[in-house]
C-alpha cells in the first residue's frame, strides 16, 4: 500500500516533471533576461556580475523606446533605385532610432528534464543581428543575419550540476540596412529537450502530391536523429487530424537500414477539405517515434491540403481556379512596438487587410517571424517569403553582400526548412532589385539560389523581384527565373510577355504612392516627386516617385493583361525609415507608401484597394474631409472610392452631378469617381451610390467640424486574452460636441491605464514626430492618436483613460478574460 508521503510524492513528481511518456519539452526563454548596451568585455563569462543590468522580456527591441536622432544611422548615400545622381545626407533613412552598436543578453538557463542520453537544443526565431551565442562562458555558435531562424545544439556545454548561463552578443553595423531593421533579441528564443535520438528542428516535409476530390495523398517525410548518427531500427506512428481534432488517417512505418535515417510516410486523407485564402483549413500530422516500446520523441506539423500551378498565358491558379494575387509587401516593424514581435500586433495588421480584400503577402524583404507564417496559414493569406535585399553587389556600405558567398546558401536552407510546411507559403522569393541583376553573371548567382530552394522544396517556384528591365532581359537574368516578378513596371509587361520564355508575370511591387493619413493639398494634381514645406503628402493619391505610380496605373495593366498574375503592392502599412519623398528631410523618419499609417490607421487609399479588392462587402469612401476654414468658394476636388459603378454627390443638398467609372485615357476615371470643381462650402457633403442595376444602394456623409469637444475610444475590440501579451488597438478621436471627427486638430492627449493591464505604446502616424512611442501621451496628428494597450496575466476589467487639456475626456474599459480571444 502506497503510503499518502509516497503517494504525494509521486504526484508531485508528475506535477513538475511532465509525464513520462512525454519525450520533448519545449520552452520559450521570454523573461528574466538581463539586457546591456555596449561593449562589455567578460559578459559572456559565467561568473559575470549583471545585477545592474536592465531586466527586460524577450521579444526585445532595444532601440524602440528612443530618443530619435537624426545622426542615428546618419548615410551619405546615393539611392540607385530613386535615380539620385549624387550622394546626400540621408538622417531618417533607418528610422532615426539608436539600433547601432553592441548588445548584450543574458540569462540564467535551467535545462529541465536534462539528463544523461538527452539533447538541448536553442532556437533563435531571429537575433539582430550578428548573433554570438555563449553557453556558461563558451560560444556555441555565430549567426550573422538578423531575419533568418537558426539553432544549436548546446548538449555538449551543459554543465552536469544544471547551472547555466545563456549569453547573447548581437551587434548592428551603421549602413548596414535601407529601412529600419530593429535591435536585439526582436523574435522569440526557445529551448528544446528531447532524447538523443529524436526528430530534429524542422524535421519534417510534407507534401500533398495527388489531390482529388475524394482523397489526397499526404506524404511526410521525418528525420531522426541518433548518437553518432548510427543506425537503429526505429518506428513511427503518424495520425492526421482534421480541424476538427478527428483522425483521418494513421500509418506505422519501420525505420529500415536503407532510409537514411528518414522515415518516408503516405497517408491517405478522403474528402480533402482544401486550404484557400477564403477557407484557411488546416490539419495536423502528429508523429510518434518509437525504440522498441519505448517513445522517444513526439512532433507535430502543421499543415494544408491545397494545389497551385503557374501556367503559361493562364497565370496562376489555387485549387483549379485562375486568380490574381491581391497582395501587399510589408516590412516586418509594428511601427510603435518596433521590431519587437507580437501575435496580437500581427492580428490586427492581418485583421485589416482581410477586411481589406487582401490575399497575399510579400514578406519585403527577408524572412518573416514565425507567427506571421503561421496566422497566414489559419487567417488565410498567401506568402512569398524573401530572402534578401542584397547579394554580392552592396546597396549600402555593410549589408548582406559582405556575408553572400559564405552564409546565402544556410540562409536559404533555413528559410525553407522552417517555411516549407505551412500552406500559405505559395512562393520563395531570392531578392529584391538586387544590383546583380546588371552585373555579368547576376543570372548565375539567380541560377544558384533558385536551385537551392529546388533541391530544398521541389513544390514550389522561385521569384525575385527586378526593378532594372533592360538588365534582366539583355542578361537573361529575368528568363532563369521560374517567375518573373516585376516592381514598378506596368507599361512594359507587355514587352515582357513577348520576350521571356514564362508566358506570365506579375507586379512583385506596385505603386509606391505617398500619402499622409488625413493631408490633403491643393491643387489636386498628379504629380512626382512632390515634397510640401510639412514635409507630408498628399491624400488625394495622386503623388508617387519618378519611378513609381499611382495606384491606378497599375490597376489598368492588371485589368487588361490576362498573363499579369496580379500585384504586391508597396506598401500595407507605413515603416519605420525611407521616408521617401523627405529622405533628406529630417525629422521625416518613416514612410509614406502605406494604406494604413504607421500607427496602423486606414488612410484614404485603405478604401481605393478595398473597393477593388473586397468582393464580399460593399466600399464607400469619401475623401477630403470637409472642415476648410478659409477655402469657402474655392474649388476642393472630391473623391469617392467606392464599389459601386456610379454615385451622385451633393454639398448642402445641392447635387455637383452624376459620376460613372468607365474607361477614358485617364485611369483614375476608371477606378474612382472624381468630381474636381466642386466649390467649398461648410456643412454636409453626401453622396448617393447606384448599383449595377441603376438603383440607389448607399449613402455616405461627411460634416464640416466644429471646436474640438471631446475625446472618443474606439477599440478595435473589447475582449482580450489574460496573457500577458494580447493587446487591443484603440483610437482616441478628438470630436467636436456632435460627434464629428476634428480633422485639424493636434491636441496632445494623455493616456492612463488601470486595472487588468497596462500602457504598452502610442503613435499618430505622423511620418516627421520625433515623439516617444513609449511615453503615455502625444499629439493628434489629423485629429486621431492610437493607444495601444496589453492584458495582463490576471483577467478583469482594463480601463483607458485619455485626457487633454480643454477636451472632455474620454473612458473605455475592456474585458480580459482567461479564454478570450
Ligand atoms: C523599391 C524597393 C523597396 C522600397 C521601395 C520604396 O524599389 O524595392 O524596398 O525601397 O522601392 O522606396
């Protein structure tokens, strides 16, 4: 009879030791690190004093709380790309923010589980960047580049009394990037136990090579690991389950001498449900490896039931049907919350360009964070996944080219290792407008690196996106891709199409117009280049660069040319850096491309996509607002971006007219409907959209603001996850005693958060503020401000209150809750 001191016992060994027949453990190394700046000689040593270090939780970016500065990063550099003939100070090409030089983490490292026949293993989801890795004082491995996923084995350094010390030293290069790339330990690091023999990382590829619509075939093909890597006859037992969490199906294979120390399974999955932007539908193979009786280890992946072909003059199609991509490319900041990764700040951003019609992404111009891939598989968005901005040719003075020959080929492997599982990766993606395109033997590298991803992913094609034309035709760099990818360069894809073997194309960057939420300029013009003495641009989307375009320019190519597999547009959100057309203008910092702001609010042009994009819900979208002081009778051009093919506009109830989308040798005419005399006058502008059919479908006001009244919340949602890291996006509207929003106003509001959560960070979208994003205050910028809040582990009551001075404060609370989403 077991006695109650051996029965506790015995319960609480199962309570801290997961079960026995549990093989890996897995940890994420989030908190309890100790973080420095600089050059600290000894740091890596164990017996290293950090006390006085700043405690910090990882994702970190160390550069984001500031201050800004426009000798940051400072570049005297000549951009190719913008045609610039001579070189010029360039202050906020980076974002201004202090990411160069040294950093230093560090962390006690308990290795729970740990034993002898075990393996650790360290998983870095990225590290910017030059990453030396110490374990109790010796380097266990050195990964240069910032963006890419890699690992090491540290079994070897443990020390067997179970007290160790993790070191990072990362280090940033001036001009070393030509956007801001954040510092630190900026992505997730994570710890792996397992037994010594087990399935590595990203240790297995599945594949769907026959789809039907009674089956498909899933094959997994699993590595394994052994001591010494020594044969032994092994076993795995793989089920796969539906969404649902029901097996559909099961096999048990023998590992045979012969293998290779990989297992090879076919499954057989009957009535595929099929991955699709609009039915991200997912299953999981989850696999259990076997000696004898004995488990060895565990592993799940992830994965989707979907097929895709690019075909001559037919272009792509997903499942059997022909579309276009409905794509965006992001760099990879959260504006406000830096580099620093965050699932609830990838959310928001997916949440909006779903509702945008959105349906790809380019990841620009390097690998993404894991979450990102994985919210792209279950919200339902196809990724090209980049490499590189760079390959032995430089752009700046100490970019990736200084690592291409030694490191391009374990990038590439490793981006594909990590990525190759998940359906929403459609595309690998080599380079972005690299210089070697003009360079002889450019194609040679575009050769070498395309049949790396080949021999790494069979299933899927290569692109890189060419932004010099003549090069890539005159030195077949553009005809060895398996996709041709083009930025900026709808008037010549049909000369593409007649010169390259593809027989399709696509707009691997688009547009690249500039616009500053809520700024609009008179006269409404197209125009390139454009720069105003605020340093914004215009909202009428009619400015862009003298090598890009206007959002409907390329909407014609896509429209007209069956071969054009549609386009990536430059960019989703606003960036941190290449604040283009203000490079040389400090404090501009961050960019003006977006369809949302940096602080991620829609500007106007959010809507001219959306009413593209979004087959499923109706757009209709007014632009300017209608609060102008002092422009009474003088022309102020309205817009509408809308779904519907015709609307009538009125000010004051006085109609300015009909308008119809139609084709004329003006594209916006095609894509908006544009009433450019109309006068001003304050009070109401209305307008009345008709349907396909004639008949009047909806309505949209827009009131002339009176005096700033008040401050309202609006949350992007009211519920939160109590886990310490969800956060809720509220905008903070300065109105005026109707409810109107004050498109001028720039009052500085103040936030206060209480109870079950805390202030995490704020921004305006305004590309030229030098104001802190970590500070609980800051000035409307176009009358708005977002507040970003996070839960915390407790669930309760989160209450916001903002404040300004002469301004009726505003209040929201929000709900946190342990099973909310
Ligand atoms: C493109 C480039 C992007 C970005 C964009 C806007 O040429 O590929 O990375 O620089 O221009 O300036």
């Amino acid at each position: 009879m077991p006695t109650l001191k051996t029965l506790a016992a015995a319960l609480l060994l199962l309570a801290t030791r997961p079960a026995a027949a549990q093989a890996r453990h897995e940890y994420l190394l989030d908190t309890d690190w100790k973080f420095a700046k600089g050059e600290i000689p000894d740091a890596a040593n164990p017996t290293f004093q950090d006390a006085k270090w700043q405690t910090v939780s990882v994702p970190h970016d160390w550069a984001i709380a500031g201050p800004f500065d426009g000798n940051n990063d400072l570049q005297a550099v000549k951009i190719e790309q913008n045609n610039e003939a001579k070189a010029s100070l360039k202050a906020g090409r980076t974002g201004g923010l202090p990411f160069i030089g040294t950093g230093w983490y560090r962390r006690r490292l308990a290795v729970p589980q740990f034993g002898p026949g075990q393996r650790a293993v360290l998983l870095f989801d990225g590290a910017m960047s030059n990453a030396h890795v110490f374990v109790n004082g010796k380097e266990v491995g050195y990964w240069p580049y910032g963006y890419n996923s890699f690992s090491f084995d540290i079994t070897s350094f443990l020390s067997p009394d179970g007290n160790n010390t993790l070191a990072v030293r990362l280090q940033n290069q001036p001009e070393a990037s030509r956007w801001y790339p954040g510092a630190g330990l900026y992505r997730n690091v994570h710890l792996v136990v397992t037994d010594d023999v087990h399935i590595p990382v990203w240790g297995t590829y599945v594949t769907t090579p026959e789809i039907t619509a009674g089956l498909a075939k899933v094959r997994l093909k699993t590595k394994v690991e052994t001591p010494n890597g020594a044969f032994q006859p092994l076993r795995l037992q793989t089920e796969i389950r539906d969404a649902a969490g029901q097996v559909v199906a099961t096999t048990s294979t023998a590992l045979a001498a012969t293998d290779g120390l990989e297992f090879e399974q076919n499954l057989v999955v009957p009535q595929p449900k099929l991955w699709a932007p609009e039915t991200p539908v997912l299953y999981t193979a989850s696999s259990k490896l076997y000696a004898g009786d004995a488990l060895k280890d565990a592993y799940t992946t992830r994965f989707g039931i979907r097929s895709f072909k690019f075909e001559a003059n037919k272009g792509f199609s997903l499942n059997g049907q022909v579309r276009k991509f409905k794509g965006v490319c992001n760099h990879h900041d959260l504006g406000p919350l830096g580099a620093a990764v965050n699932t609830a700040a990838l959310r928001r951003q997916l949440t909006l360009l779903k509702n945008m019609g959105c349906d790809a992404i380019r990841t620009s111009h390097n690998m993404p964070a894991p979450e990102l891939v994985s919210l792209c598989d279950e919200m339902g968005f196809m990724l090209m996944v980049e490499a590189f901005d760079e390959w032995k040719t430089p752009k700046v003075k100490n970019g990736y080219s200084q690592y291409f020959d030694e490191w391009s080929e374990r990038d590439i492997v490793n981006m594909v290792h990590r990525d190759r599982n998940h359906p929403s990766v459609i595309m690998w993606s080599i380079g972005n407008e690299v210089p070697d395109q003009s360079t002889p033997g450019g194609n040679k590298i575009a050769k070498r690196l395309q049949d790396i991803c080949h021999r790494e992913d069979p299933t899927r094609l290569v692109m890189a996106g060419m932004d010099r034309f003549d090069d890539d035709l005159k030195n077949n760099f553009a005809s060895v891709l398996d996709v041709p990818g083009f930025n900026y360069k709808p008037h010549r894809y049909p000369e593409a199409y007649g010169k390259l073997p593809q027989g399709f194309l696509f707009g691997s960057e688009t547009a690249s117009t500039v616009s500053s939420r809520g700024v609009y300029k008179f006269p409404a013009v197209k125009a390139k280049d454009k720069k105003y003495a605020d340093q914004q641009s215009s909202s009428y989307d009619l400015e862009a660069c003298n090598w890009s375009q206007t959002p409907d320019e390329e909407f014609v190519a896509q429209d007209d040319l069956p071969y054009v597999m549609g386009e990536f547009v430059w960019t989703g959100f606003d960036y941190l850096g290449e604040p283009t057309p203000y490079d040389e203008q400090w404090p501009s910092h961050s960019s003006l491309f977006g369809m949302m702001d940096l602080a991620t609010m829609p500007k106007d042009r959010f809507y001219l996509y959306r009413a593209r994009w979004n087959t499923t819900a109706a757009t209709l979208h007014l632009l300017p607002h209608w609060t102008w002081p002092g422009r009474e009778g003088q022309p102020t051009p309205v817009f509408c971006y809308t779904s519907y093919p015709s609307a009538e506009l009125f000010v004051n109830g006085k109609s300015q007219g009909r308008q119809t989308k139609g084709p004329s040798d003006q594209p916006q005419t095609r894509y908006r409907l544009m009433w450019n005399d109309v006068k001003y006058a304050p009070g109401t502008l209305k307008v009345v959209a008709y349907d396909a059919q004639g008949k009047a479908a909806a309505t949209e006001e827009v009131h002339t603001a009176g005096k700033p009244h008040h401050i309202k919340l609006v949350a992007d949602h009211t519920s939160l996850a109590a886990d310490g890291q969800d956060l809720a996006y509220v905008t903070a509207r300065v109105e005026d005693a109707r409810g109107n929003l004050c498109p001028d106003a720039t009052n500085e509001l103040k936030f206060a958060v209480s109870g079950a959560g805390t202030f995490r960070a704020v921004g305006n979208g305004d590309p030229t503020s030098l104001e802190s994003f970590q500070k609980p205050q800051m000035k409307a910028f176009s009358g708005q401000v977002m507040a970003i809040v996070q839960a915390s582990n407790k669930a309760g009551a989160l209450r916001l209150k903002a404040t300004g001075t002469g301004l009726k404060s505003g209040e929201i609370e929000l709900k946190t809750s342990t099973a909310a989403q």
